[in-house]
C-alpha cells in the first residue's frame, strides 16, 4: 500500500524513533511502513492519523492493483 507516512513524519519534524514512541510500536515498523514492505493494523493507522490529525486515506493509498 503507497503511503505518506514519511511526509507527514518531515512536516511535524519528527524521527522515526520519535514517531514510533508517540503510536507505541517500534522504529523498524514505521520503517517498515514507510518502505511500503508492512501494511499497517487499522488500529495503527487510526493512530498515526489521529496523531496527524488527518483521515488514513491522506496518508495511506490504497491501490487495488497492488497486491
């Protein structure tokens, strides 16, 4: 799934280590995400958007065609 997550990370001037303390997981999953190899939880991704304070789909496409 095509995502933001490192856009919205530079705007609010936060680390990944930052960013994954805020929402509780680790720093090699924002990573992760951010990769585009791990899809998140839907409760991850109500977080991270909460935390942006935007709706999931700003920060993560969905894109039928992708597997």
């Amino acid at each position: 799934m095509k995502n933001k997550l490192k856009v919205f990370r530079a705007i609010h001037d936060l680390t990944q280590e930052d960013l994954a303390e805020k929402v509780g997981v680790t720093r090699q999953t924002i990573n992760a995400i951010e990769k585009r190899k791990y899809n998140p939880s839907l409760e991850l991704a109500f977080k991270l958007a909460r935390l942006f304070d935007v709706k999931i789909e700003d920060i993560f496409i969905y894109d039928a065609k992708q597997k």
